[in-house]
C-alpha cells in the first residue's frame, strides 16, 4: 500500500520528491506502533496518540510533517476504497 501511497504522491506533485521518503517513513512507523494494517483507515484518536509518541522524540517540525502525511494517507486510502481509478498506483 506504501508503494501505490509513493506513486499517487509523485503523480499527482503533491510532495517534493526529496520528502517523500520521510513521509513514507512517518505512516510506517504510525501503523508500527499502533499495530494496525497500512490498508486501514487510522481515526483521530490513534493519531494524536502517536503523534504524542513522537514529540517526546522528535522535533516540532517533524510531528507536524508526520501530521500532514497520515492525513494524506488517510484521505488516500478513502479514496482508493471509494473508488477504483487509483489501483493503477
């Protein structure tokens, strides 16, 4: 599922192509240290709790990356549920 999250961000410009990997990087470590499947959707209360998580680690700058990239996962894999254009990311 990352895979396809890389292609749909580099296809669509939504991210430099030199920050994409750390975007990839803060989804695996969210779905890591919740557990869950990469294909499942995360509600809000997972997400504050990583991001809590993180900020006893990480700089501001990077929690809000981390931020950004699981709400763009998140609206990704909506997308991808809802509809059947994206599977050829």
């Amino acid at each position: 599922m990352l895979e396809s999250f890389r292609k749909y961000l580099i296809s669509q410009k939504l991210v430099a192509d030199k920050y994409i990997a750390f975007y990839l990087k803060w989804i695996s470590m969210c779905y890591n240290y919740l557990d869950i499947d990469e294909k499942d959707m995360i509600n809000n209360t997972q997400k504050q709790e990583f991001l809590k998580h993180l900020s006893s680690t990480y700089e501001d700058w990077q929690v809000k990356q981390a931020d950004t990239a699981l709400r763009m996962y998140n609206y990704f894999i909506s997308r991808k549920k809802g509809s059947h254009k994206l599977e050829s990311f």
